[in-house]
C-alpha cells in the first residue's frame, strides 16, 4: 500500500501522556511522518497540571519515589539518571541544586517538565529520515470525519502563525490521517463553591501560579480549610507547614482516608498471591459482594504478612492489590453495572488509597501535624455549602454521621475535583465528540469514554467510528473492567506508559505501507520448532528495536530483524507452510513486541531484564542542555472547506 507524502498524527494536549505518545511515535516510526503536538495552555508542554512549573512548589513532590519516575517503562533508571548527569539546575533553590537523587528517595515534580521536553527532544533529533516534530499552540474545539479515512481537526487560537488561516480566522481546520487524545483530567464543578468561586479567600486551583502565591502569602496565624484528604491537600497542608504556619489547618472529605508513607527504602514488588475468592457462588447482591470483598482482603493481607516477615506493614496492602489486579476483571464482569457504578463510588478511593503510599518528604509534617491533636485536624463529611461573611472569611457546612458543623476559615483550598463522567465535561472537543456519537461514555463505569484492547475510540455502536486513539484519563473505565486497575492507576504514570507504547504502534500499524494490519493476531502457527525459535528470535529483535533511543542502534537492529523475518519464512517454507507475507509477518511481530514492552506482570526493573535489555549500550550521544527542542517547522497548507483552512 503506497502512499504519498508523509502521514500526519495530530497529538492533542503536550502533557505526559501526549508527549510521551510523541516520544514513542517519532521513536517507533520507519516511514515518513510528522507528528503534531498542540496544547492550548502553553505552561503545560511536556507537564500537564501534575508538573508544571507556575503551579508545582519545589516542595511538591512527586508520591512515589523518584526510581519509578523514568518515562521509559523498558529503562528505569532513565529519570535519576537525567536529574544526576543531563538536568540544568540553574536557580535550582539550595536543598536541591546539590542533592543526590536515588531510586528510593524524593524528587520535585517541577523538574519533570525538563525532563520530557529534554526526552521528546531527544526523540525528534534521533528520528528516521522524513520523521518530523511540531509543537503548536492552540485549543482543539472539533473534530469531523473525511473519507480515507481521515480527519478534520478544528484549532482555535492556533500557532505559529505558519499555520493559521491567511485571512485572520481564529479558527484553522487542519487534516490529520490519524488523532491521538491526550486531554488529561477534566474539572468537575462545585455547586456547593458556586457562590464564592471569584472569592478571594477561596483557591479553586491551588497547582496553579495564583493558587501558590495566595497560600505562600497567607499570615501565618491564618485558619485554613482544605478540601481534600489524600494527595493534593497533603501538598498544600505541607506547604503551609514548611515555612512555619501555626494557625488550625482542617482537611476534609467524606471518605476521611489519607496517605501511608512508604519505608526509606522502598522499592515497587509484584507478588504473585491466590486469586481473591469473591464470587464464587455467583453474585449475590452488593452487600454480600462488599462482605466477602472484606474477608477475602484481610485473609490475603493476614497470609501476605506471614510469608514475607520481613515486609513492612505500610506496603502490605499496595502488595495484596497490585497482586489482585490480574483476576478483577473476571469478577467486575459478572457485577450488575448499576451495582458497579455504586461500589466504585462509594468504595474506588479506598481501593485507590490501600494500592499507593507517598514518601515521607510529603507525609512527615503534615502526620506529625495531624498526631495528638495537633494544629491539623481531619474532618470525615460532605460539604454542603460554601458562603462568604463579613469580615472576608469562609464558612463552611459539614455534614457527616454527626450534626451539621460550620467551620469558620481565612482562606479555603479546593483539590483539582476531577470529572469522570464525560457526558459532564465542560470540554468542547468531548461534548462534540459525544453529540456527533464520535465517542461513548463508558457504559459499565461511567467513567471516560469507550475504547478498544489498543485504546481506539468506539462510537455508541461499539464500532470504531474514526481515526482516533486515546491515552491517559479517558480510558478510566476502560482500565478498570480490562484491568482492574483502581482510582488513580487507571490514568497515572504507569498507566500512560503503557498507553503511549500501544498507541504509537498501533497508529503506525495502520499507517505504515511495511505493514499488514488486516492480517489480524493470526499469527505463523509454526509447524516446526526452528520456525517458533525463529519467530521469537525476531520479536526480541523488535523488543530491543522499539527500545533503542539512538537512531542508529536502531537502524542496526533492523537489519538484524529484517534477517531474521526471513529466517522465519524460510523455516515455515520448510516445514511445508505457505509463507506468510512479509508484512503481515512484519505486523505479528510488531504486535508480539508491544504486547512484551507493556507486560504488566513485572515491575519495570524485572521487565528490563526479561527483556535482555542490561547488556552494554553503545556510548550515548553528549547530552544537550534540558530545555532545548528543535525548531518548530512549517506545516503544509492545511487543506480544508473555504475559509476555514
């Protein structure tokens, strides 16, 4: 299948999970491409709200240690290595332009920015011939179908101006032969804030420039209220705490739950437990799911701790969850979906808090705060109601299993609040989507969109209804009943990973002339055992191929693959086959080697070395300086209906 030109993947939003699909599309692609990056906040390329400069605090701190950090999930060292060796700490502040950083140890979340735009970066100057980078600002309000198929993609307040409309519009349509969605979390509005949204003693985004300049510049005596108990109110609760705060500090939320700090020397495990025995008489009604749920985790926290005396306490129950994941979605499919929906409601943050800690530069002062009735108090309930007074203060109604309370506070801190129902959203782009049955609200969640096994957009039909891929907070439910990942792991930096690399090797799948995606997961069924050695001689190949971040280390290993696709028709020549065709046996291969980068049954040290990826590396390349990035290039005239493109 010829084609003519190079295909265009328009990637829209540039925080981790859009620059990481970029890094692995420029990384992965053999033919001709240009990959376009637009985001319509400017302060968010390669951050997103999780790590953005203006809104991270370099006391915010990543929750996890900083050795689960790298972008690479096949490289796990990547992240400690650039913060040590390659990272520009220029007006770094004292505690961290000389530190150290370790597997086990903090890192400040501000500094990823540099990080993934040093890595995409990297990935464009190491591309194949004809493989291109765009960044462009601007928000994408639309998408429409074309024939092909293709599609039309509608930016407002579009640049560089090489790609904006000659006439002036605000608008510009842009042709795109494939749409990668990484959008991020949506906002959820707060009815009981509505009267005080434009208050100034109420923060509605403390990751924000604004949002940490209010609480920095706060009296110290001051009363404060965060909304929120786990991981964005420990940030604003520790901030405050850090540089001397002595007024009360409330946190508050209906679940009450908060962080568990990992030992100093943690380091993620996968622990192979017996599945949990939830239904085994059939499902018996949400009660009797949520008793048996209960039994079943104590009896497996009870063994865990038994067989391996030596665990700490705090990473028993991450243990017994990660081990669960694999067998949950056998057990959510045979729940009732209305059922679903009422247990991830009332039981997802609690399964999402017992699967993850924080390290302790985050939890210290804020627990120590919070011990013996100190200046920090917790507070289970729902706010009913924020108004203002006065003399300039909040007052807050909680109502819980006690009477209603009013909490009188000089300044208010609301979380991000994050929207899961899609129908909901205040996106244009998902709100067309969704009128046009381009995309579906998650049927058995609730929670983001429908996607396929390789995170494909379906329609209400169930179909694949465009040219369109999804990564990150989207495929929220999608996560969970395919792989009963809970709360935060359904779209965090595990999640993405994995995402970015099934995406950008499905979209070259379909894009590529090299290979056949219609030959489908039917692959050589090898008559012979030279044929199946051969086989899987070449997808350790690609493995390694689609791992390689120097362009030629990868150009040797596709020689070396190319021979071997042959060896492997040879063999099945051999043994009497007729030989598959070199690029449906190309796509096979191509599809088993994604399948083992993303392999979720190991931590990504184990995969690293299951993969064979600790021999010695060619010496790589000077690094250059973080924050560098190629020139933005000038895009084809975007063809489009008159006076649009």
């Amino acid at each position: 299948m010829g084609f003519s030109g190079p295909r265009r993947v328009v990637i829209v939003g540039a925080g981790l999970g859009g620059t990481a699909t970029a890094i692995r599309l420029l990384q992965f692609a053999r033919e001709p491409l240009q990959v376009v990056v637009i985001e319509r906040r400017p302060e968010y390329r390669s951050a997103g709200v999780a790590y953005h400069r203006t809104g991270n605090h370099w006391n915010h701190v990543f929750n996890i240690q900083a050795g689960r950090m790298s972008m690479f999930r096949e490289d796990v060292d990547d992240f400690v290595s650039w913060a040590n060796n390659e990272a520009d700490r220029t007006g770094w502040p004292a505690e961290w332009s000389d530190f150290t950083f370790t597997e086990s140890g903090p890192a400040p979340r501000r500094i990823y920015a540099d990080y993934l735009a040093t890595r995409l970066a990297d990935a464009a100057r190491e591309a194949s011939d004809g493989v291109t980078l765009l960044e462009a600002d601007g928000e994408v309000v639309d998408i429409a179908l074309d024939t092909g198929p293709r599609a039309r993609i509608t930016i407002e307040n579009c640049s560089p101006p090489q790609i904006t409309c000659a006439d002036g519009s605000e608008r510009v349509v842009l042709q795109a032969d494939h749409v990668v969605l990484a959008t991020g979390l949506e906002e959820r509005n707060l009815p009981f804030a509505a009267d005080v949204a434009d208050h100034p003693a109420f923060v509605r985004h403390p990751y924000s420039e604004e949002g940490i300049e209010r609480i920095l510049g706060l009296r110290q005596d001051a009363v404060v209220a965060i909304i929120g108990t786990l991981l964005s109110a420990y940030d604003s609760a520790s901030l405050l705490l850090r540089r001397g705060h002595t007024g009360t500090i409330h946190m508050i939320s209906r679940s009450g739950l908060t962080l568990r700090t990992y030992p100093p020397d943690h380091r993620h495990r996968v622990i192979n437990l017996p599945p949990p025995r939830l239904l085994p008489d059939g499902y018996e009604g949400r009660d009797e799911f949520v008793r048996r749920f209960k039994d079943e985790w104590e009896r497996a926290c009870v063994t865990l701790a038994r067989e391996h005396p030596g665990m700490p306490l705090a990473v028993v129950t991450e243990r017994v969850a990660k081990s669960w994941e694999p067998h949950l979605p056998d057990v959510l499919a045979r729940v009732p979906t209305s059922d679903l929906c009422a247990l991830l409601d009332g039981y997802g943050s609690l399964l999402a808090t017992l699967r993850v800690g924080a390290v302790g530069h985050i939890t210290e002062f804020v627990d120590a705060a919070m011990a013996d009735g100190g200046q920090l108090s917790l507070i289970t309930g729902r706010i009913d109601k924020i108004v203002g007074t006065a003399s300039g203060t909040l007052e807050l109604s909680v109502s819980g299993s006690e009477p209603t309370r009013t909490i009188e506070a000089d300044l208010v801190i609301s979380n991000f609040g994050r929207e899961p129902n899609y129908e909901r959203a205040g996106s244009a782009l998902w709100t067309n989507l969704l009128r046009k049955k381009i995309a579906a609200r998650h049927r058995r969640t609730g929670r983001g969109v429908e996607v396929d096994v390789h995170g494909r957009l379906l329609g209400p039909s169930g179909a694949r209804s465009a040219p369109i891929s999804v990564v990150g907070g989207p495929r929220e439910g999608d996560e969970i009943v395919r792989y009963g990942r809970m709360g935060a792991f359904a779209f965090n930096l595990a999640a993405i990973k994995n995402h970015s690399v099934g995406v950008a090797a499905t979209v070259l799948h379909r894009l590529e002339s090299c290979y056949d995606e219609r030959a489908g997961d039917a692959t050589v069924s090898m008559a012979g055992a030279e044929g199946r050695e051969a086989f899987d001689r070449s997808v350790m190949l690609d493995v390694h191929r689609m791992a390689a971040r120097r362009r030629d280390d990868r150009e040797a290993m596709t020689a070396r693959l190319e021979k071997s696709l042959e060896a492997v028709r040879g063999a099945m020549s051999g043994s009497g086959e007729a030989p598959a065709s070199e690029r449906a046996l190309r796509f096979a291969v191509n599809r088993a080697a994604m399948t083992k980068l993303n392999d979720l049954s190991v931590t990504p040290r184990d995969l690293r070395n299951r993969l064979g990826l600790d021999e010695p590396e060619p010496t790589p390349p000077t690094p250059r300086r973080p924050l560098e990035s190629p020139e933005r290039q000038d895009l084809p005239e975007p063809p489009g209906p008159p006076g649009l493109g």
